[in-house]
C-alpha cells in the first residue's frame, strides 16, 4: 500500500481539467450574477461527486445529461484508479492501470467508488463578488472517512481474508512468478481489499465540517472560469486518505 499524494493530485487535475474544458468555455461572459454563479459551483460539483446534473445547470453551461454523465464517469474511474494505486492494487511506476486489472475487479473498484461518492456531503453558499470582478463562494464539506476506517483494519489485521492472503503471499516468489500467476494475485488481494472496504460502507463516517472559499473568475478570453486550485482543494477534503 502506498501513502503518497502526488498521484492523487494528478487524478484531480486532469479530473477537474476535464471538467472545466467540457463547461467553462460554454460559459456567457460576465455579468452572469450571483445567482448563475452559485449555480455553476454547485453544478460542478454535483456533477464530479453525485452525478447529478440539475436543468438550470445544463442550461448555463450548455451541455447534455449525456455529456455530462459521460465527465461524471470518467471521474469516477480516475478516482478508482488512484484507489487502486494507494492500496498497492497496480503499480504505476510500472505503467499497471485499472486495464490491467481482470475486468470483474475493475468493475467492482468503479462500483465501489460511486458509493463512496454519493456520500458526499457539502453545501453550497450564495456567490458574493468582490470589487475586481471575480466571486467567491464559501462552500462546508464532511469529509468521508472510509479510508481511516479502512487503514485502520488494514493495520490491525482484524480482516482475516486479508490476513489470509498475506500469510500465503509470504511464500511467493515475487521475482520469478509467472505474469499469469503475479496477475493472478494481484486480483485476489485487489478483491480482498474491495471487499474490506465494502464491509465498512454501513459504518461510514464523515468528520466535522471543514469550510474554504472558491474562487470564480474571467479567464483571458473574458469567460468566468472556477479557480482550478480551489476545485483540487475541495476534492482533497471529499475523500479523505491518510
């Protein structure tokens, strides 16, 4: 298992690059208002964390709820691949995906993720904007703590599957294993592991409220544009991983 963050910070980049190239250049330019602003942040993101595309946000950003199911999905699988990479799942110093993976396990990490997502919690505040032009918007989250409680068992080894798995992993040769058998087990200890996530869904919490400002702002073609730094800030409190 892996506690880094610098592969999550690329998933939530090239999610949220994802996201504002498909919507902000659809954008009428300023003055949209305050309300139309809050709009906009709260549709962005019901559309990266619930899937939730309301009429009036389609229509500010001039996009189909196929489009943006289609970006809602695709960020769920990049979420689902850094899940796999922070538990050891795929290796992606050597260039290992979720393609990699057999496709029943991949599918179960997606599956598992968009549960974990619909447990969002946040809430949006009124934009208020500023003497320059640009809005801010106050938003609280709760972050989901299924990954505490996961690492938690993981390093008690109250999981018995897994302390299975790790008793027979033992005696593997590593290094001279078959693609076939390395393969192999890597689905066997990626299921282990939906599965021990999964066990923990019913029990899932969420700490105390957390609160930042997003910042929305004219892009150089004079298009207001949601600060991406801001977006990748939030998205680091939604699912928390220690």
């Amino acid at each position: 298992m892996k506690q880094k963050n610098a592969f999550r910070a690329i998933v939530i980049v090239l999610a949220l690059a994802m996201l504002m190239s498909a919507t902000a250049c659809n954008l009428l330019p300023d003055p949209l208002g305050e309300a139309a602003v809050t709009r906009l942040v709260q549709g962005n993101l019901d559309t990266l964390y619930l899937g939730e595309f309301s009429k009036e946000y389609m229509e500010l950003v001039h996009s189909s709820e196929q489009e943006l199911q289609d970006l809602y999905m695709e960020g769920i699988v990049m979420e689902a691949e850094y899940f796999a990479w922070y538990w050891g799942i795929i290796d992606t110093d050597a260039d290992e995906t979720l393609e990699h993976l057999d496709k029943q396990l991949r599918q179960n990490i997606i599956d598992l993720y968009i549960k974990i997502s619909d447990q969002a919690k946040y809430e949006v505040e009124s934009a208020v904007k500023m003497n320059d032009g640009s809005y801010t918007v106050k938003v609280w989250i709760q972050p989901i703590m299924i990954m505490e409680q996961a690492l938690e068992v993981y390093e008690k080894g109250s999981y018995q599957p897994l302390e299975d798995y790790r008793r027979k992993s033992q005696n593997v040769d590593w290094e001279n294993i078959s693609s076939q058998e390395y393969w192999a087990m890597t689905n066997e200890y990626g299921q282990i592991i939906v599965d021990m996530v999964v066990s923990l869904l019913p029990t899932l919490g969420h700490d105390v409220h957390k609160s930042m400002v997003i910042q929305v702002a004219e892009d150089e073609d004079g298009y207001l544009q949601i600060n991406g730094d801001d977006l990748g800030t939030f998205n680091s409190y939604v699912v928390t991983y220690p």
